[in-house]
C-alpha cells in the first residue's frame, strides 16, 4: 500500500475533487496519512520554540504542517495556515468528530455525511481568518524567523516580504528567495535552533 500511494499525484487524491467524487479514495488516503502519524512525536526544535514562547521570546508560530506537533510540543499561539490533520468535521453540516470516525470509516452521527480533515485541500483557499491573523503577527514583528522550508509554496511564500523587522531564514539549503533575509543560515534546523537556545541559556 505504501509504494501504491507514492505512485499517486497528491492534487488528484487530496482535493476537493476527490472529496466530492472519489470519496473513497479520498478518505483512504487521508487514513493512511494518519497512520504514518501514528507513533510520531514532535521533536527538539518545536519543544524549543514552545520554550522560547514561555519566555516571552517567540509571540506566535505560522506553519505550514498539518501534524499539530507544535501544540503538541507546547506552543499556544500557532495559525496552522494548511489546517490540521486531526482535526475531523462533516463536510455537509461543519459538526466536529472524532479521528476514530475517520479512519473507521463512519458518516457523520448528526447528518449522515462524509467525514473529513481539516486540512486545505487542492482547490480549496486558505483560511481567511487565519490567514489574515497570522499575516498581522508577520508584519507587526520585529525579528521574523523562517525555518526549515524552501518557500517554494504560495501564497504562504509571500508571507516572509511583509515583515518589517529583521528577517532570518535557516534551510539545508538555499531557495530563490534568500535575497529577502537579512541573515540566511543553510543547515539543518534543529541543529541551529539547539546553539541558539545554548546561548540565550549562558547569557540570561
């Protein structure tokens, strides 16, 4: 089953279309996204950043994932701009449920419709509400740090040039938008975050 979905084009399976027409398809696929999840846990760089929020340090994470592990990890104040993997509703009248019903393959209790993540689906806009909240913290902050992506995904690659404080992005590699950053650190994140939150401990 795993080879099968690679060979997949994720715009044909996780889309509106698919939601609509291929249901079946659809909620497997998502199931066995959830199943990769199983047993995944976040890692040292979201502890640190829900630390460095604790601390007053971090005033809120913009992230593209859909794993949760930054609430998982601690962080409170995170815009989750691609939505949520476990976050489960009814398409048909909006009810909440659980991930259980998903993956075991249940109709909504309320309405009888079908069941679905809460991520943004190929064809669908992001959420304007949270879109617009997390724009707002963007622009308002003074140092505006970018980790771990290529920034090669609009409309969220737009988001770094409406900053108006310093800028920094840490990516293994270099992407197309480095002239944006006041400062651009290509190594693996959770490396960088590790030495920087070793400094701020010696120095407070």
């Amino acid at each position: 089953m795993d080879g099968w979905w690679k060979k997949m084009d994720p715009s044909q399976v996780a889309s509106v279309n698919a939601l609509t027409h291929n249901y079946e398809l659809f909620r497997e696929f998502y199931k066995y996204r959830i199943k990769m999840l199983e047993g995944c846990k976040f890692n040292r760089g979201h502890k640190i950043l829900a630390d460095w929020e604790d601390k007053g340090l971090v005033k809120a994470v913009v992230t593209q994932n859909i794993d949760g592990f930054h609430e998982d990890a601690g962080s409170r104040k995170v815009y989750e701009l691609h939505g949520a993997i476990n976050a489960i509703r009814c398409r048909a009248c909006g009810k909440d449920h659980s991930v259980e019903d998903f993956v075991n393959d249940k109709q909504c209790e309320w309405c009888g419709g079908n069941l679905r993540p809460g991520v943004v689906l190929f064809g669908e806009g992001l959420p304007t509400d949270v879109w617009n909240e997390a724009y707002e913290e963007i622009l308002k902050s003074d140092l505006l740090l970018v980790i771990g992506t290529s920034l090669n995904v609009s409309p969220v690659n737009s988001l770094p040039a409406v900053a108006k404080g310093r800028r920094v992005l840490i990516n293994a590699e270099k992407t197309l938008m480095d002239n944006l950053f006041d400062l651009v650190i290509n190594a693996r994140a959770g490396m960088v975050l590790e030495e920087v939150n070793k400094v701020l401990r010696e120095t407070r």
